[in-house]
C-alpha cells in the first residue's frame, strides 16, 4: 500500500473510482465536482494506491467561510471511495487521518464532512449545526415578483447577492463561474433564480432532508425581505416548497416558521481540528459577544457546544444562546 497525493497525469483514474462508486447509473463525477478533480485541487485528493493502481481516494478542497466579521479555513470533504475489491483493510481511516493532519497543515481549523458513517465519526466528526426547514406559505394578497433563470451573464448580480449573507462559503469569481455551470447543489440537479434584489436555489426532493419529492431552496442571497418575495414567486408554480435556513437568517426564519417548521442538522458531519486555531480564527467575532470560550481537549465535543448538536451536548447551556452558526452546503456541496 502506497499513500500519494493524486498526480495531475493521474485525475482521470481518481475520477473512474469515483464514477464505478458514486455514479454507476450515468453522470460524471469531474462534471459535478469540477473543483474537486481540478489540476489546480489535484495534491489535495488523497489516494491509496494498490498493485499499481489507484484503489482509494479521498477528496479535500479547503475553503474559506464568514462567519460575521470572522473568517475561518475549512477544510471540505467528499468523493471517499474505495475499490469494491479493496475494501475492508482500513484505507480511508488511513486517508482520513492523514487528511486531518494535511488540513491543519494548510491552516484549516474546521473540517465539514459530506457524510455520516463510522469513518468519520471514529475521527471525532459529529452532527452539529442549528438549522430549520420551513415551508413557504404565500399569503393570498401576495404579488410575485419578476425573476429568470440565472445564467453566467448574471454572475455580477450572484456575487454580490451572495456576498450580503452574513455566514457563507467566501466564493472568488473564478470559482462562483465554475459552481455555476455545475447546475448542481447538495449533491442534486439545481436551477438558480434570480429577481432584481435576490437569488434562490431550487432542487428537487434530497434524500438527506426529505424522503418525498418536494422542491427545496437549499440557498438563497440578497437581503431577506427579497428572498422571502422569490420564493414566494417561485412556490407558486413549484409547491410544495421547503427553504432551508440557517440560525442567521433572523428574517426567513421570523416569516417562515410555523408549527411544520423543523430544526435540522448540517448535511453530514463537522469536527473542529484544532481549539487554539479555530478559536484565533473566530476571534474578530467573538470578541464581539458576552462569552469566553476556553479551548477543549475534546474537540468532538467542543464543535457541538460551539455550533449546536441535535446530540447530547456537555454544558450546553452555557452557551445555547449564543451558538456559532454554520453555512449550508448549498452549490459548495462536495
């Protein structure tokens, strides 16, 4: 067994694995995850390789989240695979340590994991994250609001929609164009609409959030007053609808919340990789509030009691009303 990082003369091999394990009834892989599988990501996916071939990956993209006036590096994960051949002799535990020692590394002090399994939560990797799902109700003397379909020519008008959100995926205008073209978001087909003053993205029915088909706004960008206006717009030709919200979104969730309403998780699992870092990171942030946060030697459960757990959280309510809110996938989805 030889451990590497993929060489770029090597991606269309990671990326067959990929597709034989994730996309056996067509699609590819490199189309949805074009960032992922990137020559520029390449020493960031993690292999294994066995009898000359590459028989385990596992992805890392590191990217950067607002969080308020904070900034922390993440590092996101997905595409983790192994060779139906090759599994059960422990290579993505293998991968998954070493990933969590690259990541901080490269200054990532949270890692956000598109999955749930033993792997990860061997790791220390939990369910964390405060976030609702509410369904769009239209008032009877509601008027829609124009909106289209967004195409790349929008781009100007996502960008800065998106960069109003208070807690968000920090998006370049290289990587937005690249995201946008995907046509993809939580791990589904996705349109984006876009009004004058706001963007929402719509997929349909997700597994991890909904076992019906119903149509979902998994993100959403502009000031709120505007959102709610689209989707309210949207809902009328494609019910029922679901918006997904996180604890930041005080509007939505004022407008939105009803006795249907839910609290949810983050779609997988977090796990903050190093107290000290991860706390420097914040700190912009969290001088702003009446807390002190010490550092913990237990980081799984340092993450629930920093963002919130549908777990058992220790000495949750010391901090419970002042829970560090997290962005959802959304187009960054991995």
């Amino acid at each position: 067994m030889k451990i590497l990082k993929l060489p770029e003369d090597r991606i269309s091999e990671a990326v067959n694995l990929a597709n034989r394990v994730f996309r056996e009834n067509g699609g590819s892989m490199l189309e949805d995850y074009p960032l992922l599988f990137s020559s520029n990501n390449a020493q960031n996916v993690l292999c294994v390789e066995e009898d000359g071939k590459i028989v385990s990956i596992f992805g890392l993209l590191f990217k950067d989240i607002q969080i308020f006036s904070a900034r922390l590096r993440a590092s996101l994960v997905g595409s983790v695979c192994t060779d139906e051949k090759y599994r059960g002799r422990g290579y993505s535990t293998t991968l998954m340590n070493e990933a969590g020692e690259i990541s901080k590394e490269k200054g990532a002090s949270l890692m956000l994991i598109s999955g749930d399994n033993s792997v990860y939560r061997k790791f220390g990797a939990v369910d964390a994250g405060v976030y609702f799902a509410h369904f769009v109700n239209i008032p009877d003397a509601f008027e829609n609001v124009k909106y289209h379909k967004a195409t790349i020519e929008d781009l100007d008008s996502l960008m800065y929609f998106h960069a109003m959100e208070p807690v968000r995926f920090v998006r370049n205008r290289e990587t937005f164009k690249v995201m946008l073209k995907t046509s993809k978001a939580d791990n589904m087909p996705a349109t984006i609409f876009l009004s004058d003053s706001a963007y929402a993205v719509i997929t349909d029915g997700i597994g991890e959030k909904d076992d019906q088909k119903r149509y979902h706004c998994v993100e959403h960008g502009g000031c709120q007053s505007d959102v709610v206006n689209l989707v309210r717009t949207l809902a009328r030709k494609m019910s029922p609808m679901i918006i997904h919200t996180t604890s930041a979104d005080c509007v939505l969730n004022g407008v939105f919340n009803s006795e249907k309403s839910i609290r949810r998780r983050f779609i997988g699992t977090v796990k903050i990789l190093d107290s000290n870092m991860f706390l420097d990171q914040l700190s912009s942030f969290l001088e702003e509030l009446p807390i002190d946060i010490q550092p913990y030697k237990d980081l799984s459960e340092m993450t629930k009691y920093i963002f919130g757990s549908t777990e058992e959280v220790k000495n949750e309510n010391s901090l419970s009303r002042y829970l560090i809110p997290l962005p959802d996938y959304g187009i960054d989805y991995v």
